[in-house]
C-alpha cells in the first residue's frame, strides 16, 4: 500500500509541475485512456539523473498496464538523442506514444550568454606558433555540441601546422620548415598540409608584386639575429649592407622546387625558408574551414593579437556584428579605432611595434623589404579587412612596406579589400570604403 501511495504522489506531483496534464486525458477510443505524464520533450545535461514520469492507461478506470511495453534507451552518461515509447496492445488495437529526450553535452568553460539560449565557450593556447591564440565559439545550448570536442579539433589543427611551419625548432616524426632549412639541397618529402601551405604561398606572393618572399630567410636571420643581440644583449646595431646583399644571392624563389605527385621540396644551397609573414593567417583559414562546418551560431578566433577571423553572428548586439579594436602603436591609448565586423571578416594588422629594436629614436621592425633589404618606415601599423585570413596576411605584410599612397592604391584596386593605417605622425589614413563599411569609433 506504501509502495502505491507514494507511486500515486509521484504522479500526481508531476502532473502539477508540469502544467500540461491539468485535465483527464481524453480517450483515444471507446473508454480506453491512453497518455504520457510529463513533456513529450526533454533537455538534460550529460550525468544529470533522469526520472521517466511515466504514463497513465485505463479502460473505464481499468488499469491497463499489463498491456504496456515501455522502451526506454536512456542513457545520461552519453551525450545524445534518445526516444522513448510507451506501445499500448489492447484488443487488436495498437498505440505508440513517443517522448524525446535529449542528453547535452556537459561543455566545460562556457557560459550562459545573459538573457538568452546561447552559450559562449572560451579557450586559448600559447604553446603554438609562438604566440598566443584564443578561440570564442557561441552556440545555442540545445543544441548536440561537444565544445571541448571542438577544442581538441582545433588543438590538433594548430599543433600539426605548429610543427610543420616552425623554422626554429625540429620534432620528432615531421619534416618542417626548419629540417628543410638546416639541408636545403636534399630532396625532402613533406606532408601534404605543409606542401599545400609551401605551394600556396609561392603561388600568391606574385599577388603582392613579390613585396613578401618566403626564400628571403637568409636576410631575416641576419636582422633576427642583430634584433636578439639588442633586446637581449644590448649590443644594438644596424647589420652590414653588404652582408645583407651577400644573403641575398640565396633568395631567389624560383630556386625553390616542388614536386606535386610526391609532395617533396628541393631547394638550392644555402636557401632558407620563412614563412612568418603568411603562415598564421594561412593557419587561421584553416581553422574557419572546420568552425564553418560545425552548427556554430557564431565564433571569434584571435591568432596571435594581429589575426582575427569572425564567424557567424554575436549573441547580445542587434546588428550580429562583432566589435573589435586595433591597437595603438604608440601605446599613449589601449586602441585607435574599433571597427564593426560581420560573418566571414578577417582583420589583420602588421606594424613596427610587435617585433623590433631601436637605436636612438629609429625602430628596426621585423618585416623586411624585399628589394632594399631594410625595415621600411613608411608607418606605424596598418589593419586590413578582407574575406581570405590567409591571403589577408600576405596583404597586410606587403601593403606595410608600401607607402601610404601606393598601399591606398593597391587596396582601392581590389575588391573587398579595406584597410586604415596609422601615419608615422599618428595621422589616420583610410581605403575608399573603409569609414563607411566597418569604422565605428576613432580615439585620437
């Protein structure tokens, strides 16, 4: 009798929590009453305990449970859409009811986006590409995504082009940009990822009038180097021209021999490869190629401060644009400007305050012109918007050497191509559509 009582209040107690079985159900015929307890759909996180609230079946006030079968696969320690059925068979007749139930994911480093359904999940790295890269992926809570899957998705795609684009370091298993350099000579066989980004490259710096060379190695060790013997040893000079011109005799790029059926590279001596000014961005597309394939509302990934790719839409502002900021070159402000961004933008920036050294007032940046081999001063950062983040970095790179005027003209020449600069006399300069296309605040 205790064992019904209390079966009795569960019942009664469900039908008053729920709201939706206020009254008798009606008959699906004659006198037979046949129906759920509870909503016919239901969300719970992954481990929470789930309770059937079960069903009611009666003929004339007749129990008819005997002729019930319940089928109930749930399993909450498993993320997933699970359904329930309630078959009643009672004279030659046969009813199906049917209650959804679905097992979220229990994401880890998320939150509830104020006043909505949607989740924001957070996650960076600074073990890669010697930088710091951060992703935020916006979803809504209902919806079957795993986010620490999607971390670890997008860990693997950042650690392999890590490996296979260092030129400082070698690992174990991986021929990369450095094991190519150290024996330049040797027909090396590399994988298909590092070809394509290879390949990719010499195809398209072409596109930039050649102003980025990725066999340009030889004279960005000789200035990396001079850079180290400042900022750690305080030993600041300016690197012999004529050193300069001697390295660059191995800079030819047409030295550089790939062969597309076997994946191998080859190249002449004393060549060496840099692919610093195109690999993050080349890296950022291929993390938007997976995000663009996941059931994501919307994602912001941010590849080392200078290389950001928006996706999607943002959960709280009306217009779905993401705002984001550049920074101040000179640093008297946090930023200068904030643009307003949409799904599908990268914003990359290049300038003379990332990586550089200075004798007396004259900044030795890290981007070095092909043709003069030097670190041209023409201004302070420039911040592009386009819809390729690889292509993006190649143009942000070679647009920084160009003048203000011959970057403006080159900008303007292609379309979906904007960009700001920020004038050595902190003058703001613009491309054609860039005020009325994305600015939102200039801080000046």
């Amino acid at each position: 009798m205790k064992k019904t009582l209390s079966i009795l209040l569960i019942m009664l107690a469900s039908l008053t929590l729920t709201g939706c079985k206020e009254n008798v159900p009606d008959p699906i015929y004659d006198n037979v009453i046949f129906d759920m307890f509870g909503e016919e759909l239901i969300y719970l996180t992954e481990g929470e305990q789930y309770y059937d609230y079960g069903y009611i079946a009666r003929d004339s006030g007749i129990d008819l449970s005997d002729y019930v079968t319940v089928d109930n696969p749930v399993d909450t320690s498993s993320p997933g859409i699970y359904t329930i059925t309630y078959t009643l068979d009672y004279h030659d007749r046969v009813t199906v009811l049917t209650r959804s139930v679905h097992i979220l994911y229990l994401n880890a480093s998320c939150s509830l986006v104020e006043d909505t359904d949607t989740l924001e999940c957070y996650k960076n790295w600074s073990s890669y590409l010697h930088t710091v890269v951060t992703a935020k992926i916006y979803f809504n809570k209902y919806e079957q995504i795993d986010s620490l899957e999607v971390f670890e998705d997008l860990e693997d795609i950042i650690s392999l082009y890590h490996k296979i684009s260092d030129k400082y370091y070698t690992y174990e298993g991986y021929v990369n940009i450095k094991t190519i350099n150290n024996d330049p000579t040797t027909t090396h066989t590399i994988l298909p990822e590092l070809y394509e980004l290879i390949n990719f490259t010499l195809t398209h710096q072409e596109d930039v009038d050649n102003l980025f060379n990725m066999a340009l190695g030889p004279v960005l060790t000789i200035w990396h180097n001079y850079r180290e013997n400042c900022n750690i040893y305080n030993v600041c000079e300016v690197p012999v021209m004529q050193d300069l011109l001697n390295a660059k005799v191995y800079t030819n790029p047409n030295d550089i021999i790939l062969d597309s059926e076997n994946y191998t590279i080859t190249m002449g001596p004393n060549m060496s490869l840099d692919l610093g000014g195109i690999s993050k961005g080349y890296i950022s597309g291929k993390i938007v190629e997976y995000l663009d394939s996941l059931n994501l509302d919307g994602y912001l990934i941010n590849n080392g401060e200078s290389n950001i790719s928006i996706g999607g839409t943002h959960p709280t502002r009306e217009s779905g644009q993401f705002l984001l900021a550049i920074t101040d070159p000179t640093y008297t402000l946090p930023y200068y400007a904030t643009l307003y961004l949409s799904a599908g933008d990268q914003l990359v920036t290049s300038g003379d305050y990332q990586q550089y050294y200075k004798i007396g007032d004259t900044i030795y940046h890290h981007i070095i012109h092909n043709v003069t081999l030097m670190p041209e001063q023409n201004s302070r950062s420039v911040s592009i918007v386009t819809s390729d983040a690889a292509l993006a970095d190649l143009y942000s790179t070679a647009i920084f050497l160009m003048t203000i005027e011959e970057g403006q003209d080159f900008v303007n020449g292609i379309e979906g191509l904007e960009a700001i600069w920020y004038g050595l006399d902190g003058t703001i300069y613009f491309s054609e559509n860039l005020e009325s296309m994305y600015l939102n605040i200039l801080y000046e």
